[in-house]
C-alpha cells in the first residue's frame, strides 16, 4: 500500500509544536510514507529528505480567494459582530453550539479552517495521479511516540470504504451523534467517488455555500458531506471511533490510533501530551487497550 500522510500548521507554530509532530512521523511511521506539509510562510529549513514543503496558497488559489474575499468579516472568521454584506449564522439560535452559540467561536470560523479543507483536496487529486492508494490527514499537534508497523497501517486503511476516520456517532444511542474528530482522516485514493468528493468539498468555499450549513468548521463540513454521500451514494465509510465501540470525547487516543499517537487538542499543546484522565475504561469487544502502553503509563494524571 503506497501511503501519503500531509498536515499543516498555524503560522508560527512550527517550533511550538509542528515540528516536532512531523520529525515524530518521520522517525516512527514506515519509511515508505511520503510526508507532504503544507504551509502559508517561508518554508522552515529542509531536514529531511522525505519531507516535502507544498506552498497552500500557490497550490490552492481558491483558498486564497475565499480568504481574501471574508477576511474583514468578522461572523466569517467565528466572531458575532456583522458587516454589511456580510455572512450570518444561520439558525444560530438553534444550532448545537451549546454555550457557543452567542459567542465568537471556532464552530463558524470558515476562514481558520478552510485551510485544512484544500490541503486534503489538493492532495486527494495530486496524489491519486501519481499512484498513492491512500492519502492520511493527520494534525500537526500530534505525536507518534513509537515506531508503528506497515501491517497496522495496511488493516487500518480498507480497500473498499472511502473514508477511514473517528466517528463520534453511536449506533446504540440513535441521537445524530456529533462531528467527527478529525485529527486522522484516511482517504481511499482507489474509491470511484473520491475526486468527485474533493470538488464538491471545494465547491462549497468557492461558491460560499458552505455559510448555508449549520457549522463551518472543517470536522462539521467533512461529516455533512461525508453524510450526503453515505446516504445518496450508498458509500461506504470505515468509522474507527464510536462504531468500533471506542469511549470519550477524546475518541482519537481512546481508539486504536492511541496505540501509537497521541493529539495534543486545545491546551494539552501547553502540556505536551494528552493526560491520564483522557482514556476511557475499556470494553471487551473494543479494537485495542491503550492503557498497556508505556507512554500512557507516564503522562500526567491530569491536565491540571
């Protein structure tokens, strides 16, 4: 299986914490996956021979387009306050933002969040023309703090479903569930649907559609259309989260991914690593036990 795992980072937080993220890929993961990381600054100094730099804005000029066109509107950047002509949040008042709802927020920042959406376009198309089978999205406050074997890459990544991700929408419950995590997101470069997945996710930047949605993240938009295709094409999805019976909030460390990395959401970048308290008990039937591992055994208790 030919693999081509991508990130990108926040302007000026590469020697925060995307550094060390890529270097950790670079060390651990099978030494036949390609790494490409897209960036909107001057490329950091070339380390690694397997790391490819690909400049976002010249590779994707309608991303810079749709940024160009709502950087000065507020609502469009997650904030409250609009702007004649501006966009508005629609339903806002019954969205499932809870607390945020009334306040600024990453769930309606289009802008921030946009970026992340046409690195994995641009590299679905480029990829599948130079015969990568699968294309992983991984956040750049990740860690891979062991080496992780080709055979659980391979048993990860189906060849029959589209999308491999951590699903936060439990069978048992029936209630809708919430957006996916979308820290790790595989994409079946074999899959018929795939490009045609790709345009449509751009076309709802570059034609603003996506300010008709509920949420503007990148995690909402994903599981909208991921949802969409699911049920209009019959496609099919592998859900490595609440489907295979993984607990938490925290799903990514909870599922078998926490075998071999850690995700560093919100201010566990500040600690370095996610916390004790973060894993969940396990079931009998669940896809993996990472309490076993060294590295869990000597993170902190707590966030606190």
């Amino acid at each position: 299986m030919k693999i081509k795992v991508i990130t990108t980072y926040k302007p000026g937080t590469w020697q925060q914490y995307a550094q060390r993220s890529v270097t950790s890929i670079l060390q651990n993961w099978p030494m036949g996956v390609a790494i490409n990381c897209y960036t909107e600054e001057q490329f950091p100094e070339q380390f690694h021979p397997r790391l490819k730099y690909v400049d976002l804005h010249r590779a994707q000029p309608e991303l810079l387009n749709f940024k160009q066109r709502h950087k000065n509107d507020p609502v469009a950047n997650g904030e409250l306050q609009q702007v004649p002509g501006g966009v508005h949040r629609p339903g806002s008042l019954q969205a499932k933002g809870g607390l945020d709802k009334n306040k600024g927020s990453y769930l309606w920042d289009a802008v921030r969040f946009a970026n992340k959406v046409f690195c994995v376009t641009h590299a679905i198309k480029t990829s599948k023309e130079k015969k990568y089978d699968y294309v992983v999205w991984l956040d750049a406050d990740t860690y891979t703090f062991r080496e992780m074997p080709t055979k659980f890459l391979e048993d990860l990544l189906p060849n029959d479903s589209m999308l491999t991700y951590l699903g936060r929408e439990n069978p048992d419950l029936k209630d809708g569930g919430k957006y996916p995590e979308c820290g790790f997101v595989g994409y079946n470069l074999n899959h018929p649907e795939i490009v045609n997945f790709a345009n449509d996710w751009e076309k709802l930047y570059i034609t603003d559609e996506v300010f008709s949605l509920l949420e503007w993240h990148d995690s909402y938009v994903f599981w909208h259309l991921s949802k969409q295709y699911r049920n209009e094409k019959k496609v099919k999805v592998n859900d490595i989260g609440y489907w295979k019976k993984v607990k938490g909030h925290h799903v990514f460390i909870n599922s078998e991914l926490g075998l071999y990395i850690d995700h560093m959401k919100g201010k566990r970048k500040n600690l370095g690593s996610s916390a004790k308290n973060d894993l969940r008990p396990v079931r009998d039937d669940a896809p993996a036990d990472v309490s076993q591992i060294d590295y869990w055994k000597n993170v902190p208790p707590s966030l606190k």
